[in-house]
C-alpha cells in the first residue's frame, strides 16, 4: 500500500476523509460501522463454503484449498483459478488468470492507502485483507477513524469465516456428491454483484457495468475459462472514450458557432 504523505482534503465524493485529524468530524457512529461490517463479513464469508467444494471437485487437496484461502484470499480470483482447473485448463494457464484478475486489488490498496493512512509496520498484514468487500465497506465511510474500523472488522470476519467454511466444505465435499449440481461455484460472484449494484449511481457506471457483462456473456463460448472476465474490463476504456467524445461535440459546435458569430460581427463593423 502506498504511503501517505498528506492528509486527502475533502471532496465530498464517496469515501472522501475529512482534512483535519482523524476523529475530528462528526463522523458515523461506531456502532453503525461495526454493524455494517459484520453484516458484509459474515455474509461473504460463509461463501468459502461454496469455493471448499468446488474446489474439492476439481481435484485439489484439503491443503491446497486451505492454503489457497489463507495466502491468497481473493475469492473471485480463487475461484477463477479452481473453475479453470475444473474445467479442464492448463494449471499454468489457470493460475495465469487468476493472478490477472487479483490484480485490481493493487489499485484498491492505492486508494484505501489515502483513507486509512495507516503506520508502516500494519501496511504489510493490511494488504492481505485488501479485497471487494473491505474496499467497498472502507469507501463508504465518512471520515477516518470510520474508515479504519469498518477496513479492520470486515477483513478480520471475512478472513476468520473464509477460512472455517473452506475447510468445512471441502471436508464435506464428498458428502454433496455432484458438486456442479449445486451451482456453488455461482455463488461468490453473486455477493459480488449485489454489493457492487449499490455502487452503480451514475449513468457512465451503469453503462460501463451493463457492457462488462455483455462482453463477458458473448465471448464465454469461445474462449478458455477465465480470458472472458479479464476482456470484459475493455468496457471501463470504451465507455470512457465515447462519453468523452459525446462532451466533446456540443462544446466544439458551441465553439463554431461563436466563432460564426464574432466573424458576423467584424464582418458588419467594418
């Protein structure tokens, strides 16, 4: 995470932290945070359920999936990884995109490195829990002191019951029998989205989200498991190129016309 080397001034944007020292704004009551968190955390977290067995019935063992949700604990990265093998996918290949699709959370740590600013030996332990979930309960938070408590009880809950319930149900895998009958692997992907649907406020957000699905859904025929989800983040680059060009057009014909106009006017005067 990136160190902090000045307090962010406020911009009243979502997840914007106050200027002054930690503490100082009103904030958000401690209780409502801790509850948020918790609500999140236990939520997602009994999902590792769900990566347990499906990770079982792709051939793993109980201590590579234990050390999978303990050292890379990404879920959707993990799941990636074992839907891939599952599917028949080269392992190197497999590991390839599920590191690909982990990398955004490098770009959350940059960001949560300015709301939490915190001390240079937490960093390190911090990175592990950066993830969808703290990051989304992290810039939620009005102020923080907020933000630190919502970062720290979400990770520690999540991590905690990631792993209880990865080692739960991939010791009861057998006992499921048919795994993919289940449709578990559905459901780490499903908490994703019902957290990130909140998130969708403005029209660029909509549009860019609606055209990631429609690019992963239309190429997932057609090629590996895995590269369809990593395309789909062309939507963010596109999306962002056309809009720029629709802003573009009226301020260039309002430019042309006023320069129509300031050419009539010489035009008379003289």
């Amino acid at each position: 995470m990136a160190e902090q080397t000045a307090p962010p001034e406020s911009t009243g944007a979502i997840g914007a932290i106050s200027a002054g020292p930690p503490g100082t704004s009103p904030g958000k009551p401690d209780a409502a945070v801790v509850r948020d968190a918790l609500a999140v955390g236990i939520a997602v977290g009994f999902s590792g359920f769900a990566f347990g067995v499906t990770a079982a019935g792709s051939g793993l063992s109980l201590l590579q999936i234990c050390a999978l949700s303990l050292f890379v604990f990404t879920g959707a990265s993990q799941f990636a990884l074992v839907g891939a093998l599952a599917a028949g996918g080269n392992p190197y290949t497999a590991a390839a995109g599920a590191f690909f699709l982990g990398v955004r959370n490098a770009f959350y740590g940059l960001r949560l490195s300015q709301l939490l600013a915190l001390p240079r030996a937490v960093r390190p332990f911090a990175a592990h829990w950066v993830i969808d979930e703290t990051t989304a309960v992290t810039v939620a938070q009005p102020d923080r002191r907020s933000a630190r408590l919502g970062f720290t009880v979400t990770g520690l809950t999540l991590y905690v019951l990631w792993n209880l319930t990865t080692l739960v149900g991939a010791m009861g895998a057998e006992a499921l029998g048919d795994t993919d009958a289940w449709g578990l692997d559905a459901a780490s992907p499903a908490v994703f989205l019902a957290l990130l649907a909140p998130m969708l406020r403005s029209t660029t957000e909509r549009v860019t989200a609606g055209l990631a699905v429609l690019l992963a859904l239309t190429l997932l025929p057609v090629l590996p498991a895995g590269v369809p989800v990593l395309l789909s983040a062309l939507a963010a680059p596109v999306v962002l190129f056309l809009m720029g060009r629709r802003k573009r057009g009226p301020a260039v014909e309002g430019g042309t016309a006023t320069r129509e106009k300031t050419t009539e006017k010489g035009g008379r005067d003289a």
